[in-house]
C-alpha cells in the first residue's frame, strides 16, 4: 500500500479560491445594491416629478376656479345692485301717484271757510298748515280726509286763534299720512344661490 502525499498547497488554494468566491460574491452584492439603489431612486424620481407635475395642474386650476369665483362675486354685487335699483324705480313707479292723491283729497275734503297755507311732505307723513273761521271746520276736515282711502291717521297737532287781515281767525297745524299701496312682489328670479 503506498500512501500518496498532495504536496500541494491545497489550502492556499482552498483559500485564494474562498477569497476570489468572497470578492465576487462582494462585487455581485454591491452591483445588486447598486442597481436596487438605482431603481428605487428612478422610481422615486419618477413619482416625485409625476406628483409635482400634478400639484402644478391643481395650482393652475385652482388659480383659474379662484378668477371665475372673483367674477362671479362681481357679477353677484352687480346683479344686487341692480335688483336695489330696480326696487327703488318699482317703489317710485307705485308711488308716484300718491302726490296727485294727496292733493286731490285735499282738495275735495277741504270744507267751505277754510284754506291751507302749506302741506309738507317728508316720506308717509304729510303736515298741513292752514286758516279756518271755526274749529268745528278743522274736525270736518279731519273726518273727512279719514273717510279718503288715499289718507289715515289725521290728527291735529295744535289750533290757536290768530288775527289775519283784520279778522279772527284759526290757525291750524295737522298730521296726517299717505296710504301706500303694498310693495311690489319681489322677483322670483332674484333668488341668492
């Protein structure tokens, strides 16, 4: 039996080769964590510039949703100030005649013996100044304007005797208002949304 010796340095060569299986292995996981860093970051990049360009859009129409509120807010106070001013013409319109009235009752009411020395006019109310030769006259009157379905609410504020061209007579000082007719009916259309 002979007994065969490697003389070799097998060990060595064991371990040259660990080493070299080592730095491939090495060199294999860095590449891997190379092309792994790689990818996640082209990845990330990618959703970063994806999410960006979407903020962007988002911004754009939020900047341009913001102009058409603006406009419509404007449109809205135009559209109010309008529907102010066309309630003001309706209330004119309805009342303009109410002058026409006032004095036409005054006229008609106005008992024999009596004349006005001024009427004054400040919104409803109505003040009537004027002269009567008694003061029964000035109760006829005041009945009389309260039976007008254009007048309400006659009352006499104060009556003192007084001396005109030579003659006694009394003056007067009354209050009386102007019937209005019901507002006008708001437009359905004006409705705020």
């Amino acid at each position: 039996m002979s007994v065969r010796i490697n003389l070799l340095p097998h060990r060595e060569m064991r371990r040259k080769q660990q080493q070299q299986q080592f730095v491939a292995m090495l060199c294999a996981v860095a590449l891997a964590g190379i092309l792994v860093w790689f990818g996640v970051h082209t990845y990330l990049d990618s959703a970063l510039s994806g999410q960006q360009a979407r903020n962007q859009y988002l911004e754009t129409e939020i900047a341009r949703i913001d102009k058409e509120i603006a406009e419509i807010n404007k449109l809205r106070e135009l559209i109010a100030a309008l529907l102010k001013r066309k309630q003001v013409v309706e209330t004119l319109q309805s009342n303009r005649a109410e002058t026409v009235h006032l004095l036409d009752q005054l006229v008609r009411q106005l008992p024999d013996g009596m004349y006005l020395k001024s009427v004054r006019q400040v919104g409803t109310k109505v003040v009537i100044s004027g002269y009567t030769q008694s003061q029964a006259r000035v109760s006829t009157l005041m009945r009389n304007l309260e039976a007008s379905r254009h007048l309400q609410n006659a009352s006499l504020v104060e009556i003192r005797s007084t001396m005109q061209g030579g003659q006694r007579l009394n003056e007067f000082t009354m209050n009386i208002e102007i019937t209005r007719a019901a507002e006008p009916i708001k437009d359905r259309g004006a409705k705020k949304g």
